[in-house]
C-alpha cells in the first residue's frame, strides 16, 4: 500500500449525536435552501422508481441474507475497488472479480482508506448507508474498521435487513433488472408467483449477441439460433432475437439496454446485411465491416423496438477494460473502464432517419462524456419525440454532476424531456441513497431557478412530483 | 399528442399582483444581488444594438400589423415549435414551413403545452413578452389559452404594436438582418428614405454560393454571375462576390456571416483554386474537392473581408437538417438542427495565418459546441488582434449558458475580447427581452467578481457599461 | 493600437485605504465564506512547493537584481503580453522574445491597457504582486503609469527585493526549474553549494530530442550522443537519454517533463524501434512514422521513470507557435500556442497498459482542454495508481477554472489522485498569489461541500493541508 499520510478523522458527515445534517446536499444559500427544503420534502418519501439497474433477481427470489460488509459493500463495487486500487489496494485482496478473500481483512482495507472517498459520490453514497440503512453512527475509520463489520454483520443476521423486507422499507416500487437474452427468466417468474408485493422486471441486454468483437461472439449467435431454432441467416439471426424480446416481454420487461462504446449506426440493404452476416460469423469479416454489423444491429434494435414496444436505452462512450491485465486477472466490470468522446449527433443520425419519428418509440441515450449534455442531447431529445436525455450516469451520478446536467440541458430542452432517475447499480444498499441524492440535487437546482425568479414555486412543485414519479413511468412505459 | 400528466399551473413568473420579479435573473445571495442591481441598472435603459439577427426587413419597411399570437410567437420560432413537436405535436398543425394553419387551434396547442417550457430560454422570453411587452398578465395555460389569443389580437390591432412603434419602444439603435447576396436590397433603401428614424442595415450571407453541397449551388452561381455580368472562372466568380459585397457597403453593411458545419479553411494557390471551380460547377469534384473548395472560400471571404472592410462573422458547428423527413415537409430552419463538436484551432489556422494579423479585420465566432470557450476560442481572442468571441448563440443564448460562458473566458480574456451581445432572432417581440437577459446575466457575474474581491465596483460598472454599447458598435464598426 | 473606449477605472481591487480584500476569492454566501476563511487559514502560511516551473536558475544562483518593471512583470509573461497584442500593441515594443525596447514606453503600454486584464488571472496576479509584494498602493492607469514604474525601480534596487530575499520571503521550499537534457547544471550545484538555504532542483525536459517534427531534431540528436559517447543507433539513443536523466537525478532532479500536443503512444518491438530511428535521423520517415516514434518515445520515457523513478508529468493537448509569422518574428512562448480536443483515454492505452500498474511510477496528466477532467483524467487517475490528475494549467490555472476542475474531478476520484498544485511559472514574483490563489479556491471548494453537508469541518481541514504540503511531495516524491 501507498502510504498516505492524512491525519485520519471524521469523513462521515452525522453530527455529534450521530446525525446526518437534514439538509445535506441543499443549497448553502438560506432562502435558496428553504425553497429546495420545501420542494424536497414533497417527493422525500415518493415510491422508488427503478427501470435500470443490476441487482441479481436471485437475490429477491431467494431473500438470503446479504454475507458480510465486504461482499454487500465492497467487493462488488467497482466505484469501491477502483478508488481504492488507485491508492495501492490489491484488487483480488479486495474480493473483486470473484477471488477468494478475507471479509475482515479486506473491509480493514476500505476502513484504513475511508477518508479517501470525502467528497465522492460512493463515500456519500456509504456514509447514507451506514447511517440511514443500517442505523450505524459509529465513525468508520482505522480504529473502528473491525467493530463496524462487527456491528453490520449483526444487523445482516436480522430478517429486517434481508433483501424482500429492505425492498419493502425503501419503498421501491419497481426494479428491473438487467439480463441476458438467453436467460429463461425463470428466477423473475418465481418472484411473481412467490406472493412477494414486489415488481422485479427483466431487461434484455444483447450487447454480446450484436457485437462481433465481443468474446465468444460466434458461440453466443450459435446457442441463440440453437435455443430458438432459427437458421443460420441474417433474417433467422434476426428473427432468434425477436423471439427472445418476446419472451422478456411476456416476463414484463418494458426496456432493452444497449451498452456500446460508439453510438454508430449503419443503415444498410437486407442483402448487405446477410453477406455481413455470414461475414462476422465465419471470422472474415474485417474492421470496417464487423463496425457496420455492429452499428446496423444497433439500427435493428430501434427497428424491433419500434415493432414491439420495447423502450430503448443507450449506454454509450465507456472503453471497457482499458487495463488488459487487470480483465485477465478479474474480468469485466473490474473498475477500469473509461470514458472517452463520444458523438451521438452524427452517429445515430441513420437511426433516427429511420425511427425518430415513429410514435411510441422511446429511445433513452445515457452519456459519460458530459460535453454532449448541451451540444447534442438536449437539442436531440427537443426534437425528436422520441429521443429522451438519459439521467447523468455513472461517473456523472453524482450531486454536483446533476447540477451541471441540469444546468446544461434544461434551457433547452426543459425538464420534460428526460428520463427520470435510474440508478445503474448492483450495490442494493445504496438504491435509496442514489435515488435521494437525485432528489436532493433537484430540489436545489428548482430552488435555485424559483430564487432567480425564472419558475414559480408552484410550478417547481409540479415539475419534482413529475420527474420522482410520472416521467419515469412514462418514458419506460411503467 | 403524447399524454403528458403534469399538473397545470402557473409557469410565467408574476406575483400575485401580476408583475415580474424585479431582480428576476440576479443571483440569490443577497450581498451579491444588491451589487447586481445596481449593476443592472446602469445599463436597463440603454439603446439596444442587434447587429446580428432573422427580422425581415419588409416588417420595418411596410410597418403592418402583426396577425395574430400563432404567427408572431409559435409558428416562426423554431425554438418554441422543436419542444411542442417533441412532446408530440405535428409541425404542420402549428404553421411551421408557411404550412397553413388554424392559428387559434396552434395556439390552443402552445397554451395546453407551456409548462413543458418553464426553465428554458424561449419560455422565459415569451413570458416577458407577454408581460413586458404585450401586457398580458394572465396565466397561460390550458385554461387562458382562448382569452390570451383575443387579448393578443386585440393588442396587434392598436398602433402602438406597430412594428416602428415597437422598434422605437425598444429603443433600438440599430438592426441588421441577414440577406442573400442577390438580394437587390430596395427594402432597406425604401426604409432609408422612408424618414423613419431607426437604423436598419442588411447582412451579407453568402452561404449558398460558396458551399458546392448547398441545394441549388450551381444554378446559384450561374444567376451570381449573370447578376454581375463576370466569366464563369474562378476570378470572375470571386469578382462577382466582391461586387455583391460592394453592393451591401453601399446599403449601410457592415458585415458578413458565414453558417457552416466545420470551421474549416484550406489555403490554395489560384491555379487549383480555379481547377476546383471547374470541377464543382461540372459536378465532378468529389468529396474531397468539394471539402477543399468549401474551406477555401472561406479564406477568400476573410480576404475579401480584410480588403473591404466587412465584419466577418462565422456561425459554426450546426448539423443542418437532422430530419431529412422533416426537410422535406417543411424545408430549412424547421427545429432539427443539431450542434456537434466543432475544432476552430486547426479548422482557422490558415485563415488565420493569412490574415490573422491584418489591422482592421474582425472576426467573430460564434459557437454551440461551448467547450470550444475555455479551449479556443478565448485563447485565439487573446492573442489575435482580429478575434473576437461571439456572445453564446442559440441554443446557448439563455442565463445558465451565459454564465457558463463568461466563467469559461474572462479569465483568459477578460471583457473586452467579446462581441457584445447579439440576439439573431426573427422573434421580433422577444429582442428586448433577450437583450434585457443578457445584460442581468453579465451583472451578475461582475456582481460575482465583486461579491469575491475580483473586480471592484467601479471597473464593474465601467465593463458593463462598455459591453452593451462600445463594444458592439467597436466590434461589428458601427 | 486599437482605440478602446472604456473609460479608466480602478481595477485593482483595494478598498479607500489601500488594502486588498482580506477574503478575496471566497465564496460570497456569508455561512460558506466563514466555513472557507477559517479552511484558507490553516494554509495561508504554508511553505510553497513548487515541483514545476520556468524560473531561471541563474536568478538564484547569481542573485542580481531584477532590472525594471517592464521586464519584470511584461515583456517576458505571455499571459500579459498576448492580451496587450490582442489589443493592439506591437510584442517588439513590449521587449517579447527579447526585442529591445524602451521598457519605460512599453510600460506605459500596459498602464495604459491595465483595464483590460481586470477579471483575467493575470489581472489578479500583477495586482496580488503590486500590493502583496512590491507594496505599491497606487491604482496602476494612464495616469500613474511612470510613477508606478518609478516606485517598482526603487523598490528593485533594495536587497530585500532581490531573488534569494524574496526566495525566502516566499517561503518557498522547493522549487524546480526546467532544463535541457544537455544542460550541464552547473547552475544548480552553484546554488547549492552556495550556503543558499533554498531547494532549487532541475526537470528533465527532453521534448526535442524525443519529436522528428522538432526544429534542429537530428542535430541535437548528434549533439546528444556525443555528449554521452553512445552510438547512432535506437539503442545507442536510449542510454544517452537515460545517461542524462541519471545526470539530472544526481543533481536532484525528480521529474521529467513532456509536453506534447498529442499524448499518443505506440508500443513497438525493438527491431521497428530502430528502423524507425534510423528513418526519422536520415530524413527518410514519413509523416506516420514520425508519429509513430514519437508516440513510441513517449512510452519510452514512462518505461525509463518506472526504471530511475523520475516523476513523468505530461502537459498535452497545445498546438504550439499557432501563428508563423509570430514565431519567426519573436521565436516559441510568444504567446499563441493555443489549446485543442485532447483524447488521453485511447492515446495512453499502450503506456499505461504496460506501465500503468507498476509500483511507484508516477504518471502526472496536466491538461488545457477541460473536458477531459470528468470524462478522462479523473476515471484514469481513480483506477491506475501510477496516474495523478494534474492542477489546472495555464488557461485553467484561475479560479474559475480551479472550482470547475474540483466539480469535475472530486465526486470520482476525491482529493488524493490529485498533483498538488503547480505554479508553471517564470513569473518569479506571481509565484506566492499563484499560490495563494489556489489555496483560495480549494478552500472556497471545500467550503461549499461542508456547508452543503457532504464533508465535515474536521475532514475538510484535513484535506486542505494534505493538498498543500504532504500530496505535492508524495506525488512529485519529495
């Protein structure tokens, strides 16, 4: 480990009674805080809305109770591990990707570097957790690292902390999660017919079946044309993928998610597409034609979801695993993938020639590059119906990233024209803090227009109710 | 239409009394919103100068009456009409492209959606213009829409919502308009000799006859040239060019404005200059020809420029036409055009080597990809005595973009670098308002600067005061 | 010059009695500022650490009175003289790239002007060194402009103003300088050997000997391997650059500096490595190659810091000397090296997928294009322990610009993945207000995140005092 020499001392923020300040994350200025208090409290307590996310159905189905600190909060994170990989912490110490470890030891290693995290959003994140979930006030820290994981691994004993009756206390009212478009659903179906109030959604994710760069990209079109009974054509390719929408439309998915590094569409005749096809699936296909498959099956998938309902949602501008040595030691989703340029304005112009205009169609385009909030997405999603401006995700979920998206998209596009918070996370603890925090950080932005004059406070009312509850609801056709 | 199920309420910001905030656009703190004030006031009642704008001068020349709420504030407001056809409604249905229409049922349309606008820029202006302007201060919504639309029809019918009336309300020192180069321009010169006492001067735009990729190009310049009676080589066009141009001089121009996607210029010598002619107007350049053509009469524009004295203003980083569907339903500037990134350090560098230096040569770049700002256009500004930034323009002329936009350049190159404000609308109605938003805007940033110990009061007063007036009539030499 | 029109004001900012605004910078909300003034507190007085920068050796070791005001505070500054040259004034008569000139008439110059750096970084700076150094409380004008350069030459003429005084009147504890790789550093080992208290340590910057597009690169090539007695070949090449990175390191070097426009890097096998070297010495490489070796020189000089332990630091993303007729007339740092798009995300991946894991290399990434804060550097500098995200540079290093940097960064990586502020500077006498000036905002930052409830009092202090003295000597491993 780097040594690091800050004194260590309080970076959870509860006050000497152990409190979390009531007003965190409002506005510094007293009348523009006491606007947002007001405007906050109105959507405080409102239904969670989740229509993406990656917490495993297993968990609902099963309600075992979460292991220990480190796996519930740490090993599993990549915010976490990748903070805490920087400072000099090993990775697979850490539990990620699966490696054997040791619980106590490796929340040792968080709690030596908790005063790492002040100011970003995963310590707040933590801090919510620690206190507003699991009632802890005890200040994390070196001293206090083993009596903590002491102290959680008391409450994760209690039935109140198992995954059916947290679902209940955080008020969620939907949760999709997201899935593989060869998975029978089966753990959904269980849920539904468990009696469990609980709304738990699948959502198809094909990115490894559209992608011929993607790892085992051939087998995967093999098992899919297999499971379906499809032939080995573009149009039978097509066809197995429909057939699965369907199948995740009938276990009451509402969207498809589509995670690419490029937002590059291609718009290209049937034969093209066939001779692609067999292209990418005999492995002569080079660059420049696996990039046309690619961003032509991208422009399919606006097609299929304009045939069959299925919001799409666009995850884009993320190089995954950027550190090849790392994703052979621990796979994806290790903490090492990065941001880049990215350009939806020309990129998804063949799709939106094709499908922008189309009733019903909902396409949600989820940035990391924060440059596209008033360049291209606002002035996007103010034109075409069927465009909405994704919520700032990710690296961009965070209270001052909101401010900046907010500022950057509404005086074009107002706020009508988003999709409503998703809070994109496995880490089940945190879903009500991310949600809050999303509240929070609008409540402070409406305040801050209301004190400037531009809205009034009754119409900033209006527009927090709607964001919290009915514009989720309607962009994911909830 | 999309059912959108936010409560109706009220979004114009009037108080019980009907009347706008006072301070509306300062900033909350109130040590730093006194400063602004008295800021503000400094400049409130100063002449406004639109040296760059869409008013058709035929309104000015002919002083008729407007006809009525649909066709002053909806249909030719590209701004408000992209939010109504997001959120569902059909452009046609509100007039967009000259498409005939029944103005109350438009208006019913705007009235039902004008809480989707509160937040944004043109819903901020409209509602001054509602009260400021107009006089009404009735809440729009779906229940006033009738009655404002008889309120405003009842205004337009007086004299003094004439448009002379209004343009000396205004207090308007001078208005240019924009005009294609063939443009005889007797409209100005019947407003000149009219005895009517405000300054309206054309803008030379010669887009269409230097772009090969413009619709008509080539008929363009036949009509060009047999207009000037100049040979169909590349000397003769130029000449042709330079006699328009001349011909704007002697009708009071005092600049050019070029729109373009890239701002990308191409230095080359006269032979391939005119090789390049030939081919474009055969149809047999390529791509790449017509790129280099393209740029290269771009640098002939600031030649020209430098040699007869035109402001040269570049409007860049626009991808025209998204919609091609929607193009042809209702032809250009219909809503869907999208910014993307823009490169002005490599795209002007052999402008800029040509004539980056040349005393007496202004040009103004106006941008939509705002992280040009930071990165290139304040560093050129700062250096070339030619450059100057142009005011945050379209989708970023609204009060968050300013500020955005003054943080990002004045540490590089402080006030005096920048073009004044310029409103480039055909929203007659709205100039006062978006001068007077500029002008809070800029107060309360210097209000900032002061408010932190940056600037004193005094200097403060002194920059704003130069902003709205010297700086505009140094910069665009009037 | 141009003739600009804003009437002359006091822009320095000092009250009646002449003094400058104890709370300058801070945040205007009065709970935040009181948060922020007792955070600057704690560091107002720490020694200065300044491991980058451009001050001359020779003014420490030979200690010899700064010579007048002119080439004190303009003809060598290009953030002065560039907005002066904007404005219209001649860089010869300004003394830049050391033209003669009348340094009292070049004053006068940019007395005259003054008005217009009010809100630049620069403007803060000269009044910062007016006031807080030099004592000067005359508002600088037309009007005071030779007694200003009166009162600066008398105070120059006193020991207490000459280098090594103000050297410890800084408080500077290190400073470094920046150094040709042939350099022979006699310099520094006079300074140190001198009884001289101060720390003053050279920066290996080899850029021209790494960049075949670097004027004289083959000759210093030839200079370079004579120096060492290695051989003309790419072998040869390396050890003569790792031969004077160990002869910097023995006269306490601790860094090598980079600064390129393109941080692009190549991984190459040797046998490539070397037929590109021989290319790029005969002449014979092309455009590509002479790319490709010198993104593979750049990767070369990360495997040479994981070998000796010199601290890497990359300042990219500057198209240098922008204006040829500028640079022929007044040579590099003239004042028009202008900021581009940069993409470290890609550009890097072959560096750091061979370096960037690896134990105690120091990756330091300075960027001008701010976008990649939240998009790039921040995600980079969370994940790889070897990458720090640098201060602010240049055009960023404002405060503005600081608060904009800190949004960006903090919520992914915290405060710990940071550089530690660097001043960059020649300007001997800025060097404590830069200082100061970051010390400022980091504390305005922090304070707004206390007062919004994300990071404690106690935290924040810790914090404050990390950044400035324990994080810039971990990073730069003083």
């Amino acid at each position: 480990m780097t040594s690091v020499t800050v004194p260590q001392s309080s970076q959870a923020v509860v006050d000497a009674a152990g409190h979390r300040d009531p007003d965190r994350l409002l506005p510094a200025d007293p009348r523009t805080r006491s606007i947002a208090r007001a405007l906050y409290e109105r959507v405080a307590g409102a239904p969670i809305i989740s229509p993406h996310g990656h917490v495993p159905a297993e968990w609902i189905a099963d309600d075992t109770p979460f292991e220990d600190a480190t796996s519930l909060l740490v090993s599993h994170d990549h915010y976490v591990t990748r903070l805490l990989h920087a400072s000099g912490a090993d990775l697979g110490a850490l539990g990620v990707g699966g490696a054997p470890t040791d619980p106590r030891a490796a929340w040792r290693t968080f709690a030596d570097h908790w005063h790492l995290f002040a100011g970003t959003a995963s310590g707040y994140w933590i801090a919510e957790e620690l206190s507003g979930v699991l009632g802890i006030e005890v200040d994390l820290g070196p001293d206090s690292g083993d009596a903590v994981f002491d102290l959680i691994a008391e409450k994760l004993r209690r039935p109140e902390f198992r995954p059916r009756a947290l679902f209940e206390r955080f008020g969620i009212e939907v949760l999709a999660t997201t899935d593989d478009p060869l998975d029978h659903l089966d753990t959904h179906r269980r849920i539904a017919e468990s009696g469990f109030g609980g709304r738990v959604i699948p959502t198809f994710r094909p990115d490894r079946y559209l992608d011929p760069d993607a790892e085992g990209f051939t087998a995967g079109i093999d098992r899919l044309l297999g499971a379906t009974g499809e032939a080995a054509t573009f149009s039978g390719y097509l066809a197995a993928l429909e057939n699965r929408r369907e199948h995740f439309i009938r276990a009451g998915a509402v969207s498809a998610d589509h995670g690419i590094e490029d937002p590059e569409t291609f718009d290209v005749d049937p034969d093209e597409a066939d001779r692609l096809f067999h292209a990418v699936m005999s492995g002569a296909a080079d660059a420049a034609q696996r990039r046309v498959f690619r961003g032509h099956m991208l422009l399919q998938m606006a097609r299929m979801s304009v045939d069959d309902g299925l919001v799409m949602t666009v995850h884009a501008g993320v190089v995954r695993n950027h550190s090849s040595s790392t994703f052979r030691s621990f796979g994806p989703d290790s903490g090492h993938d990065i941001p880049r340029q990215t350009d939806f304005v020309r990129g998804l112009r063949p799709l939106l020639e094709r499908f922008g205009l189309e009733r019903d169609f909902h396409l949600v385009l989820f940035a990391v590059d924060e440059t596209v909030y008033s360049r291209e997405l606002a002035p996007l999603a103010g034109f075409y119906p069927s465009v909405y401006i994704g919520a700032p995700w990710w690296f961009l979920d965070a209270p001052d990233a909101m401010a900046r998206f907010r500022s950057a998209v509404t005086e074009t596009a107002g706020f009508s024209r988003g999709s409503g918070f998703i809070d994109d996370t496995r880490a089940f603890l945190s879903i009500p803090a991310r949600h809050d925090t999303a509240r929070r950080a609008d409540a402070g932005f409406l305040a801050r227009l209301v004190a400037e004059g531009r809205v009034t406070e009754g119409a900033a009312g209006n527009i927090i109710e709607d964001i919290v509850g009915p514009q989720p609801r309607r962009v994911f056709k909830l």
